[in-house]
C-alpha cells in the first residue's frame, strides 16, 4: 500500500498517474507507481523531472523478479501496475514455470 505521505505526481497533458515523489527531508525521492525507486532524492522540481522525462516508459521494461525458492530472480514484463497491486508474467525460457505465467504481488 501507498503510505499517504508520498504526493502522487500526475502528468499535465492527460491527467495520469507516472508515480509518487516521496519527502525525505527537504528533498524529494521519484518513484514508480508501485514504488520502485527512480533515482536518488532531489528537489521537488528536479524529482518532478525525472517522472516527467520517464513517463511510463518504465512499464514496458523486462524486470528482474525474486521467487522465493530460486536463487536466481526470473525475467518479468509487466502487464499491470497500479498503486495497490503490481502484475507481471514470465518472460524466462529458463524457468521451471510455463512462458507468460502471471504473478501478481500486492503492492508493499
């Protein structure tokens, strides 16, 4: 769950949702929709930067994903994020589940 501290930072042009600009201090931290950490904290303009010149390009990367029995994490591509939940699905040959298997994690 989203803590209610973080400002969500919504794209002018059409009204979406790129992600969250987290205070810590006087500084501000850019984050994803579902909280993964774009950067390092800055000022609220430069962290308004960052999400503005990344978007939501962000979605259509192949992730790296830790299973809790494999030492290795698994190639993901992301089909869905959302503040409360974040679904992806297999894109690992290498893995023991079938290609395109979805797995869904509750947003922490």
């Amino acid at each position: 769950m989203i803590p209610e501290s973080w400002a969500a930072y919504y794209r002018q042009d059409d009204g979406e949702l790129l992600g969250y600009l987290v205070p810590d201090g006087d500084l501000f931290l850019p984050v994803t929709v579902f909280g993964y950490e774009l950067g390092e904290p800055v000022d609220e303009y430069d962290a308004s930067y960052v999400l503005e010149s990344i978007g939501l390009s962000y979605l259509a990367d192949t992730w790296a994903l830790s299973i809790a029995d494999r030492r290795e994490p698994i190639s993901v591509q992301i089909v869905e994020a959302s503040p409360e939940a974040l679904k992806v699905k297999s894109v690992d040959y290498g893995w023991g589940q079938d290609y395109g298997t979805i797995i869904v994690s509750q947003v922490t």
